[in-house]
C-alpha cells in the first residue's frame, strides 16, 4: 500500500471516528441531569413570560421526571410533546419520548430539546415545559409606531407590525391587537385607562413563518399616551411592545347633551338648593359637560354647577326652592 492510499484510509478513519463520537458518545457517558436543566429553563421563562427557552440535551433511557416535584409557591408545571417523537401516554408508547402533563418519561436515549415557557395565570406563573422541537412561538419585527402624530378633529392612525413564528411546530389562533393607554386620574388615583384599540386575527402561522399586519384606529384628542402592541396566542406565547405616543393638533369633542336620561331635581337640605342632575355623552372632563348645558341654558334663570360633586357624563344645575319645594 502506497503513502497516497495511506492518506486516503486515514482521512477515511477520523471520518468514521468523528461521526460515531457526535452520534453516539452521549450513549457512555452518565446521563444528563434533566431535572437541573429543567429548573435553569423555568426560571429564566418565569423572567420573560409569554417567551420559550430552550435547550438542546443528550437525554438517557429510563430518566423521568414529575411535574409536582418542579412546582412552587409562584408557579405550576406540566408536560407537552412538541414532536411526533413522542407519545402523549406513557403506556404502549414506542417513541422514544413520552409526556403526560404529570411525568416526562424518557424511552430511549436521544438528543432532544427541551424548553419552558410561562405565562400569567391567577396571581402565579402557569409553565408548560415541552420535550422534542422548539415549540411555536411568536415574536414582533419590523414595528413602526411614529413617536408623534397629528391629528386634525378625529384622524386615523394605522401602526404596522410583522409576526414572526420562531418555533419549529406551528402557531394556531394567534390574535395580534394594539391598545392606546391615557393616564385619567378617578378619586386623587391615576389609572391608566384604555382609550382605543384595534385587533386582527391570523388563523395560523407555520414553523419560521411570518405575516404584516396593520392595525388602525381613531384618535381624537392631544396629549401624551402608550401604545400597547400584542401577539398571542394559546399554543404559541406571547410578546408584547410598548412605545410612548405623542398627538398634537386640533382635537374635537364629541361632549353633547343626553337628553334620554332626565331625573327630577331634590332639594339638597344641606345647601337648601335644588339640584338636578344633567346628563352628558363623549364627555373626558366634568367643564365639558358644564360647558355644553351653559350654552343651551335658558336665559332668565340663573344656573349654578357644583363642580366638585359632578364627574364626566354628568353636571349639576342647582336653583333656589319656592315655598320648599323643587320644580
């Protein structure tokens, strides 16, 4: 045999030698500690909600684990396959994997990924671990919210996102929404209250999938808000973005009497005045519904309004009894 054919079964030897270690190394050594790779997954998933983390792992015959042994005081754990490499039973099953919401059981050893993902549920953390492929998983690209926008009376504003499927399993019922957030103050507490929103549904999106939507809607007054944008969906996760919204221009008020509702005036023995309640509709502040009824007041009485009493949608018109009585 020559030097030539001596290289050649040598280049030929580490081939073999570099294909049996990557494929079947993790057969010999001891098993990996899946129970520790699972808690690491967790917690990071419990630091990112809505997100999956994942890990690639060379899994051993006969390793189990059981969901109750992972749960906290902050957050409750099951099981799902993510590929038909696994059996959502554990008996009779001939996949390597088998995963019930209780018990992971490993069938024979192979290399798999693992990953968490957690959501919000009831004042703790609902943590489904997965077993197989990477499991569906959406993420928002490619955004454009204008930092400031105009508007003249009511305008339109359409933001665009792209929805991205990260995942190696697909993505059912996702629902893509955007919420505009204005802070109002009720009793001496600010709220932050929601003042418009948008939503579009997407049947599915496949593995590495992604899809532009846009969403649109109306904004009729100044000031200063955030914008809330939102993917979810059941089998997916969830991402969600926030940009701060200037508006600026001319806004219109839609404050206007509402004359379906007319109650009779009490006399309010405390001031001895009466008082009748009037009511408004598309009113954000009390002097716009005030405003509204100065402008219509018949002229010849003299009309007062308790504004410290009064709140959005409503105002008071206050007059002196005769002879005791409201009329």
């Amino acid at each position: 045999m020559n030097v030539f054919n001596l290289l050649i079964a040598a280049i030929i030897a580490i081939a073999l030698l570099a294909t049996f270690f990557s494929d079947y190394t993790s057969l010999f050594f001891p098993p990996t500690d899946l129970s520790k790779h699972t808690q690491t997954l967790l917690l990071e998933a419990q630091g990112d909600l809505g997100q999956a983390k994942s890990i690639t792992l060379s899994l051993k015959s006969g390793q189990t684990l059981y969901a109750r042994n992972l749960d906290e005081p902050t957050r409750t754990v099951k099981f799902s396959c993510s590929t038909e490499s696994c059996c959502p039973a554990l008996e009779g099953c001939n996949q390597p994997l088998s995963a019930t919401p209780e018990r992971l059981k490993i069938n024979d050893s192979i290399k798999s990924t693992v990953s968490a993902r957690c959501v919000p549920l009831s004042g703790i953390h609902a943590c489904t671990v997965y077993v197989g492929k990477e499991p569906a998983q959406l993420e928002l690209t490619q955004t454009n919210v204008p930092p400031t926008f105009q508007i003249e009376g009511i305008t339109p504003l359409t933001i665009q996102t792209t929805v991205h499927n990260r995942g190696e399993n697909k993505a059912d019922s996702i629902l893509v929404q955007a919420e505009l957030f204005e802070n109002q103050v009720f009793g001496g507490v600010e709220k932050k209250v929601s003042i418009a929103e948008s939503k579009k549904e997407l049947p599915e999106l496949g593995a590495g999938e992604s899809q532009v939507v846009e969403l649109t809607f109306s904004i009729q007054g100044v000031g200063t808000y955030e914008l809330v944008l939102r993917a979810s969906s059941p089998n997916a996760g969830f991402e969600e973005e926030k940009y701060p919204l200037t508006v600026m221009g001319k806004e219109t008020s839609l404050c206007a009497p509402d004359y379906s509702k007319n109650e009779p005036p009490f006399l309010d023995g405390l001031d001895n005045v009466c008082r009748k309640k009037m009511y408004c509709t598309g009113c954000t502040f009390t002097f716009e519904c005030r405003e509204t009824w100065e402008t219509i007041a018949p002229s010849g009485i003299d009309y007062g309004y308790d504004t410290e009493r009064g709140e959005p949608g409503f105002t008071y018109q206050t007059w002196p009894p005769k002879n005791g009585q409201c009329t």
